[in-house]
C-alpha cells in the first residue's frame, strides 16, 4: 500500500513480497522454517512481519498491522 497523500513513497514492509522471498530463503536454507523480517523506520515507518513454514509445507506471512483504506467493489 503505498499512501502518498500521508506522505509515504514505500510500503514499509509488503506481505506479498515477503511471501515469496519467504519460499525461497526457506527452500535455499537462508532462514529458519519460523523467522522475523524487519525494515528500518527510514521513512518514519518501521515494519516487522513474521514468516513461517507450517507442517504441510505451506508459507504464512503476518504480523499486525494498520488499515489505511478501506473499500468495496462490486462486479
């Protein structure tokens, strides 16, 4: 989510992201099955979320987190 208006040129952390660096860094060994991602408050913004591999081998990434927006479409 990127809110310019508020002033913000960079998600502080993005879950889609991270959810399939997760896989990889996981799959290659360069993270532990469970680990913690963080980015600095550069932009006034610190972000940490949490990924993990559960026993099905499936990717969940989480953390808390703001709503900015909130909205409906309908098709």
């Amino acid at each position: 989510m990127f809110a310019y208006t508020d002033g913000a040129v960079e998600d502080p952390v993005t879950g889609s992201f991270n959810a399939g660096v997760a896989q990889w860094l996981i799959g290659a060994g360069a993270a532990t099955e469970q680990y913690v991602a963080s980015q600095e408050p550069v932009l006034g913004r610190a972000g940490r979320l949490h990924g993990s591999k559960d026993k099905d081998g499936e990717i969940w990434i989480g953390d808390s987190s703001t709503t900015i927006i909130d909205g409906r479409v309908m098709l």
